[in-house]
C-alpha cells in the first residue's frame, strides 16, 4: 500500500493483484440524518468487522451543515434526538 498526499487530497494505492484483504469502501453516510438507513449501515460494519476488512470512509459521514450561520441547514433533515444547542 502507498499514501500520498497532495495538498487536501489523500490517494492511496493499493496492488490488488497481490492483496488478500476486503476492503469496504462508503461515502456519504450522513448517520445524523433521518434518511439514514441505520439497520443496513450497521448490517454492513458487522460484515465487515467479520470478514475484518479495511474500512475506507470517503466522506460526508454527518450532513454537518446544521450551523447556527449556514443558509443551507434545515433541521427537519436531523435526527431528533440530535437536536440540541451543542449539535
């Protein structure tokens, strides 16, 4: 495997021909949302905890643009049990 990091982007490098290893790949969870489906994330982390593959999360694993100040919040999209002062 090779990381690489060229200014705010990470590339890694993997020679599948030669690995014997699962990998999970997943982007854009958004586990603070009500769409989120929390049986099928939670399905496919035990999956991969068992099989003890690699776990690459690309990104956006919170919507975390519920700001006080971002025009493009709307708290109808969060969980209600996150729904406080602090989130």
């Amino acid at each position: 495997m090779k990381i690489e990091q060229r200014g705010t982007v990470t590339s890694v490098y993997l020679d599948i021909a030669q690995l014997d290893q699962w990998v999970m790949l997943r982007s854009d969870a958004h586990h603070d949302s009500k769409l989120c489906d929390r049986s099928a994330e939670l399905r496919h982390l035990k999956l991969a905890q068992e099989r003890n593959a690699l776990i690459v999360d690309a990104g956006d694993t919170f919507d975390l643009m519920q700001g006080r100040y971002d025009p493009r919040r709307s708290y109808d999209e969060i969980r209600p049990e996150l729904l406080h002062d602090n989130y």
